[in-house]
C-alpha cells in the first residue's frame, strides 16, 4: 500500500474520530442543559398557595408527586412550633404560657390541661356571659358584631370544619392497639358513627345551608378557588390534612393534635352555640361538640389516655430519655395546630373592607357583570310592585331602580334568604337560573338579602350591654315582673343576662301602647319602655334618646318583642350522640 493511501485512512480515521468526539460532547453538553433546565422548571413547597395544598391532599389519590410536599409542611410546622413552646408569649391571644413547654411528668401535665380547658372556659364563655355576651370589636366575639360579621366568619371556617376528624383519617391500620381504639372512637365520633344527621362536617353544611349559602364539593376546584375565602383559613386544616398521610411518621404529633383540639373544643363551642342562637341559626353543630369533648368520660379523656398509654408503650421499650423525647413530639403537635393558621388579623382586615362597600353596592356590581347576559334570557318575567318586566330592568343601566323592584317582590323576603325565592328556588337545581351564579356571588346575594332587615335581636342586646354600666347609678325602686310571676328590681335586672331583661320588659307590658292596643308605628312611643328613655323618664339617663337607642328599641317593640332563641324554629331540644358504649352522651 502506498504512503498516500495509508495517510488517506489515517485521515479519515481522524475526521471519524473528531466527529464523533464532537457528537459526543454536543450531547453531554445538551443533557447538561436539559437537566439544567429540569431543575429550574421544579417547583418548591413556597411556589403553591395554601389552597393549592389543601386542594392536592384534600384528594391525595389524585396527586402522589405532590406527597413529598404533604410532608415537608407538616415538617416546617412542626419546627415553627417547636421554637414556638419553649418561652412564654404575652402577645397569645390566650394567655402568655397556653403554649409553654414543660417536662414530662405525669402528674403535672394532667393539671397543666386542666389549667388551660379551665382557664380557657373561663375567659371564653363564663366571664364572657358575666359581661352580658357582649359582641362588640372589643369583645373575645368581635367576629359576631353583626349577622353579616357572623356570615363572613363561618364561610372563613369552611376549609377547617367540613375537614373535622380528618388529622386521624389515616391512624386505624391493620390490628389494633389500645391507643388506636382511643384515636378511632374519637375519629368515628367525628364522622357521626354512620349517621349523617351527625357527621360534624354535615352538621356545619346545614349552618351554611340555613344561609343559603352555596358550598362546592371540598374535593373540587371549586371549592378552593372562591374569593370570599382568605388563603390563610386553608392553613390549619392543611396542616391536618398533610400530617394525616404520614400516621406512623407523625404518630407523636397526631396525640398532640387531638390533645390541643379535646382540650380547647368546649371553651370554643360554648360561646359559639350561644352566638348560632343568638342569629335565629340552630345550634346542633356546638351542642354535638359540647356533649362529645369533654374531660370526664369524652374525647378529652380519650385523648388524654392516648397519649399516656403511647407513653407508657415507650417506657416499657425504649426507656425514660425516649418518653421525654416522645411528650416532646406530643407537645410539638399541640402547639403547631393550635397556632397555625390564626386568621384574625386578615379578618378584620377583611372586615374592613367590607365595611368600604355595603352589600348593595356589592350586588349593584354583580348585576352589572350580568346584565349584558341577563337582559335577554326572562322573557315575559316581571317583578316587583311596579310590575316591570325583568328583561327591560337589565337594559335600563339603572341597577339601582332593579334592587327595589326586586327587593319589594316575592322573590325577596328581606333579612331571610333561606325563605326567598331567589336562592331556595331560582338559583336551586329546579330553578331557571341554576348554575348562574358561583359561591362567591351566591354569598353576595345572601348578605344583601340579610342587610334588608337589621338583627333586631342582636341589636337590642347589644344595646343593653352597652348601657350596662349606665343603669348602675339607677335611683329607682322600681321593680319588673318576671315570668314565674316573682318581681325583680329593675336595676338588677339590668346586671343579669339581658334576654331575661327583655322577658321582663315583657312580662310587665312595658312593649304595650297606653291604650292597650296593637302596636304600630304610630303609636309605639306610648310603650312604657319608650317613655322610660324621655326626658324625666326612669330611664333617662341609661339611654341616649338623641342617639339611635330609641330606634333599636322601638324595632324590637315593633318587631313583636322578641327574645332570644323564641324564633328558632326546629331545635332540638336534647341532642342524643350515638357514640362508643363506654360513654354514652345526652346534652
């Protein structure tokens, strides 16, 4: 072979060579860049909002990539919390050591939770009704001021109370322990025991229904996405809902999470139950939860045995330093559910808001996103005492001459919108504006329809309450019928709670015209109780005539005098708990 033809192969050999060389890094290069961008397209735990967590565990079979999420928020509140407990706090909305960690010690632990459920109940419910149950900004229920604060409230505890019993969702697998019979008769309790008038999550869907409020399936998208919802109340319940995937992991937590929740349910329901009546709305949801979380022979208990039988478990197999590792956990667990998610600075920023436009004006906006629709789909529809039709109403641009036509039909029964037409009928699965309007414009209709008609219960309590201190300086003898025919000094009815002053207003006929005839707008300033607050009146000085006190007691007069609870119109009256045999509940 010639000289030539040899460096000819090595040539090639070479330009082969090359290339694939070439080719080689041109692909490293590109799988370099590839996984490059791999990473940077990832998204972390920050990038989601907390309804989108509580949307993917919400329904966790539908997103297992998002898992690693799930527990890397448990983790995170879990840490927070642990830095949390380990000093005082005087800015707790509680107290300034609710949440202080203590060392193990049998004894000293089960008085610090009575020392806490005591303490809580007395700051919550019993000085609360010694002050007359005020509800004022100022007041531990400054969340109730007003039927249309109340509203804003319970839609704001959706995500956490259609979740109820959800952290033990995953604790009973495979054979029983003890401390998993403690954990699944509270879960069990929870769920209603099979009874769907029991399930907690249903029983607060009626509160809601009562409202006509719409609520979405919690699994849907739907359910998440609605505006009036602050992001922050999806926060606690997620946290339940991404610890709960990991029972064995979190095990420690999940006793701690039922410690905190038993503990601290009565101080929060019991105020709670009086607030739901106060508003004419039934009470069941608290009275259920008053009669099960209790200390002596409830889920209080059985969650204390729980974890003092987890604690045993691990002296007996690990020893003392694992036990005081353990109640650490535990510990953890209750501070983390009890302080994340603390929705009361956005609520009252939301309050705020809501106080910068009325409802009216809400709804004028509403109609005016419809109208262009709207005015075309009702054909020979009218409305309203004017007769109008309803098509011609939305071509008018006069939003405003539509809410009187429409406030003053049948369609409307002011201050009631589960007896309107509108929602328990248009709206509904049978109406012809069915799926028109979501959640949060369904909510907008609910609070105009409420602000129609003013609380005039409230109102009229809360008024009292206000004056209380006034009526301290009364001179007067005077004394008022009671219902068992006993008399009281009015003074002193004026330091109980204020629905028996008002019976006793009653009682005494001081919500009666002079004539003894039928009250009216005419004649309502001849009632005794009207009198009392004129000049040289009993009264005088307790109520300020040129305010709007004279207003909110003629309302009540006018309204037919009521009390609290008399409008209620399906309470029961006994709540019967089906629940485990070793402890059966009446309330």
């Amino acid at each position: 072979m010639s000289n030539i033809s040899i460096r000819g192969e090595i040539l090639v050999g070479l330009c082969l060579t090359a290339g694939i060389i070439t080719i080689f890094y041109q692909r490293k290069n590109k799988s370099k860049l590839l996984s490059k961008n791999k990473v940077s397209n990832e998204k972390s735990l920050c990038d989601y909002s907390y309804r989108d967590l509580f949307h993917f565990f919400i329904a966790p079979e539908f997103h297992y990539d998002k898992f690693h999420f799930a527990k890397e928020f448990s983790e995170q509140m879990h840490i927070e919390a642990s830095k949390y407990m380990m000093i005082d706090h005087d800015d707790d909305p509680d107290f300034a050591d609710h949440f202080t960690y203590i060392k193990y010690d049998k004894e000293k632990i089960n008085e610090r939770l009575d020392y806490i459920q005591e303490r809580l109940f007395k700051q919550r419910y019993l000085d609360w009704l010694d002050a007359g149950q005020p509800v004022d900004e100022n007041s531990y229920y400054w969340w109730a001021e007003t039927k249309l604060h109340l509203i804003t409230y319970l839609i704001q505890r959706e995500p956490y109370h259609l979740t109820d019993g959800i952290w033990l969702r995953g604790v009973p697998q495979g054979p029983m322990t003890y401390i998993d019979s403690k954990l699944f008769s509270i879960y069990i309790d929870e769920l209603g025991n099979g009874d769907v008038s029991q399930n907690h999550p249903s029983v607060y869907l009626n509160v809601l229904k009562d409202l006509e409020l719409y609520v979405p399936p919690i699994t849907s998208r739907e359910f998440v996405d609605q505006k009036q919802i602050l992001d922050i109340s999806f926060k606690k319940p997620l946290l339940t809902l991404t610890t709960s995937l990991f029972p064995k992991t979190f095990t420690p937590e999940i006793l701690g999470y039922t410690l905190w929740l038993e503990t601290t349910s009565s101080s929060e329901h019991s105020g709670l139950r009086k607030i739901l009546e106060r508003y004419d709305l039934n009470p069941k949801f608290s009275l259920l939860h008053n009669a099960i979380d209790n200390n002596l022979d409830g889920h209080g208990k059985y969650a204390r045995d729980a974890v003092q039988l987890y604690l045993d478990d691990i002296l007996q197999k690990e020893g003392r330093q694992a036990v005081e590792h353990h109640w650490k956990r535990i510990w953890t667990g209750y501070v983390a559910y009890g302080t994340t998610g603390n929705i009361d600075n956005e609520l009252k920023a939301l309050y705020k808001k809501q106080k910068e436009i009325t409802p009216k004006q809400e709804f004028i906006e509403l109609i005016k996103k419809k109208s262009i629709l709207a005015r075309k789909m009702h054909g020979a529809r009218r409305i309203g005492p004017n007769n109008c039709l309803l098509n011609e109403l939305f071509s008018s641009n006069d939003p405003e001459k539509l809410l009187y036509e429409l406030e003053n039909s049948d369609m409307i029964v002011k201050g009631y919108p589960h007896q309107s037409k509108l929602l328990n009928h248009a709206v509904s699965f049978q109406g012809p504006m069915y799926q028109v309007f979501n959640a949060d414009e369904l909510s907008i209709i609910t609070r105009w329809i409420i602000s129609l008609l003013p609380s005039t219960i409230n109102d009229v309590l809360s008024l009292l309450v206000k004056r209380r201190k006034l009526a301290k300086h009364l001179s007067t003898n005077v004394k008022l019928e009671l219902s068992d025919g006993s008399e009281e000094y009015l003074k002193d009815l004026f330091e109980k709670d204020p629905s028996e002053l008002l019976s006793a207003f009653r009682v005494s006929k001081w919500n009666i015209p002079f004539d003894g005839s039928n009250v009216t707008k005419e004649n309502v300033d001849t009632c005794p109780l009207i009198k009392s607050i004129d000049k040289n009146g009993i009264l005088e000085h307790v109520f300020n005539r040129y305010d709007n006190d004279k207003e909110i007691l003629s309302n009540w007069i006018l309204e037919g005098s009521p009390i609290q609870n008399e409008t209620l119109q399906d309470q029961s009256k006994q709540i019967n708990i089906i629940s485990q045999k070793p402890f059966q509940f009446q309330y």
